[in-house]
C-alpha cells in the first residue's frame, strides 16, 4: 500500500485465538511451528501502518484490517 512503512500480518486460528507478525515489507513466510498447534482453516489479515520517524510506537495505521485469505494447517501438537 502506498505510504506504507510496516506491516502487521494477523493470523486468526479456528479457536478465535490469535497471533501477529510484524514485517518492514510487502512479504511474511508463516512458520506453523509459531502458530497455534490446532488443526483447521486459518484466516490471515494484514493491517499496513505509516510512521513518520523511526520510532515504532509512533505508528498509524492506515486502514482497517484487510484479510488476506484462508489456509489449512495440520495438527502440529508435540507427539
């Protein structure tokens, strides 16, 4: 998004539980292993902020969450 400094990737598990990313760029590679271990269809969103200085706390976000899409992941609690 033009303008845009940083992103925040929010991924929402099936469970409601939930768990952000944060990346200075257009582009985030998930690892399962950080996300919730339950299986389903997770919903990721991306809210895109500006910062005018190099403080993060100073950021706006620029819009509402957009969501991105839907992926499956599979159980992925420890054996």
């Amino acid at each position: 998004m033009p303008g845009a400094v940083n992103y925040s990737v929010v991924v929402n598990a099936p469970s409601g539980l939930r768990r952000t990313f944060d990346s200075a760029d257009t582009t985030q590679v998930l690892q399962l292993g950080a996300l919730n271990v339950e299986p389903g269809t997770f919903t990721w969103s991306v809210i895109p902020y500006w910062n005018d200085t190099t403080d993060p706390y100073r950021a706006q976000q620029l819009c509402i969450a957009r969501v991105g899409g839907t992926f499956d992941k599979p159980d992925t609690t420890p054996k």
